[in-house]
C-alpha cells in the first residue's frame, strides 16, 4: 500500500465538529467555549458506549468466541481510552495475532494517557495467552509536550477536530495505576509504569527489556514517535508488530515513520487500523 494512500476519514459527527468547533471558540469567551466542549465530548463519549453496547448484543448472538471476547473488553475498557472503539479493537486484534503466532518478547506502549489501549493488550495477552509478558507502559503522566518544527505543514500539526497543547491528552500515572493494579489486578512484577519523556527514560530503559512482541507507539509528535522507534524497535522480535496509533491523523508521526522505515529499508505493508493508524510486522 502507498503512504499516502493512508488517510484519516473523520466520521460525520467528526466532520460537523471540525467546522463548529474553530467558530464557536472565536465567537464564545473562553471559559463557556470550554464548559460547552465538555459537556458535548462527554455527551459524545457515552452515546458511543450505548452504541457499541448494542453492537456486543448483536456480536454475542451471531459473533465468533473472539468477537464476543473483542466486544466485551471494548465495553469494559471504552471509559479508559482517548481512541474509542477502533483503537481498542486494533489493540486486541494485534495481540491476539502476536499470542497466535507465538511471537517471543514483552508488550511496549508508548503513549498510555488513561490506559485505555494499554489494559487491552494487557487484557487480551492474559485471556488468549499465557499472560506471562511483561508489560512495559511509557508516558510523562503529564500530558503532551510541545510539538517541534518537523510536526508542521502549512502550520498545522495534523488533521485534528482542535489543537493539542502541551499537557493535553492527560492521565496521571495514579489514573493508570489505579487501572492496572486495582481494576485489572496486575501485579508490579507484570506491569512496570514508567514516567518521563520518552527522552530521557528509553535510552537506559532500553537496556533492561529484553525482547518486544508488541511495540505500540501512541505519542501523537515526530519526535515522541522517532525516539521510541531508535531505542525500541531493535528489541523487536522477528514478526513482532509495531503499531504507529497516529500515522495518518499527526503529520510528524508519519514523518517519523516514513524516515525511519526507508533508513532501515523495512518494506512490511503497512495495514490500517480504519481510524488512521496502522500497524506492520518487523521481517
Ligand atoms: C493520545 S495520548 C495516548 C492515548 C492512549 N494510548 C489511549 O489508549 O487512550 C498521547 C500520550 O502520549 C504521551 N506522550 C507524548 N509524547 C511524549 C513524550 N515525549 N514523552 C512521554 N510521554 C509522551 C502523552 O503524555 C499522552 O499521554
């Protein structure tokens, strides 16, 4: 498949968001425009859950055991994620392949926010697998930091409904901690979180993870993207899987990726997760 040829469509809710959303900002004071937007994200939020709740009904009468499985994880792990349901969907979908094909080495996300697409790998490798990777969960706990020069074209930053400042998109390592280690039961000997920019924990990191069957990369910039693929993707098992959450929708992620694919002459096709992201095999 060509690169470009992977574009993000955004739903028609997504559409309509696009337009009313940089109008009612200029017109609106600041502090109304914010209220607004978060009683209608909230609203937004939980007529998808009710959406997809009818959709594990028709999946539970007429699915296989794995789209029963997919459906119920979604429903219980939809309050956790930023990426709705074709995220967690693709989380499972990945590690459910990587369990299936026995592919050897630990579970990686960078990018975790409030843990949504993190608990289904972890969910999913325990229900399917043996559960006994390691899951390594990377994020400042603090949000996004601020986007550099290679995220932009024509001054954006990507195709987004509004703009991601620094400390957006936030889930504190109590958030996910409360997730991994009360709502799932982890144990600390299967979970590590660990805090900081990707710049300073990954180089040292990368010496203590021994091998990595999924590498899910969800930092949304160019270099939250290319620091994670210099440090990790040479723990990448043979037919390991790297999923880039943001190729298509942040124009750095793809840049990225594209620049590090072509260094290493890694030719796997690149496959769509439906919402713009993508996921491929490392030879
Ligand atoms: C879009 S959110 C991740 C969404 C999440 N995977 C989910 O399931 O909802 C992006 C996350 O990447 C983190 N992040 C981005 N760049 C980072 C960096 N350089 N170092 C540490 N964390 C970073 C942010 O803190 C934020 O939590």
């Amino acid at each position: 498949m060509q690169n470009n040829a992977i574009v993000y469509r955004p739903t028609l809710a997504g559409r309509i968001a696009k337009v009313l959303l940089p109008v009612m900002n200029k017109v609106l004071p600041n502090g109304l425009y914010a209220s607004i937007y978060n009683v209608l994200y909230s609203g937004y939020k939980s007529y998808l859950a009710r959406k997809y709740i009818l959709r594990r009904f028709f999946v539970n009468a007429f699915g296989s055991d794995d789209e029963r499985l997919k459906a119920k994880l979604v429903v219980k792990l939809l309050p956790y994620s930023m990426g709705g349901h074709k995220a967690l969907e693709n989380a499972f979908d990945v590690t459910l392949l990587a369990e299936r094909d026995g592919i050897v080495g630990d579970i990686v996300e960078c990018g975790v926010a409030q843990g949504g697409t993190a608990a289904m790998m972890l969910e999913t490798s325990r229900l399917v697998g043996s559960g006994s990777r390691h899951k390594w969960f990377f994020d400042s706990y603090e949000g996004l930091p601020e986007p550099t020069l290679e995220d932009y074209e024509n001054g954006k930053t990507g195709d987004f409904i509004r703009p991601l400042p620094k400390g957006s998109c936030l889930g504190t390592i109590e958030q996910v901690g409360e997730l991994m280690f009360g709502v799932l039961s982890s144990s600390k000997d299967e979970v590590s979180l660990v805090k900081g920019w990707f710049q300073d924990t990954l180089p040292s990191m990368s010496s203590v993870i021994k091998s990595i069957a999924i590498l899910r990369l969800d930092g949304d910039w160019y270099e939250s993207t290319k620091i994670p693929l210099e440090h990790l993707y040479p723990l990448v098992s043979p037919g390991g899987i790297v999923v880039i959450d943001d190729y298509a929708t942040c124009f750095g992620s793809r840049r990225a990726t594209d620049e590090y694919r072509n260094l290493h002459s890694i030719n796997t096709p690149l496959n769509e997760d439906g919402r713009g992201g993508i996921w491929f095999r490392k030879p």
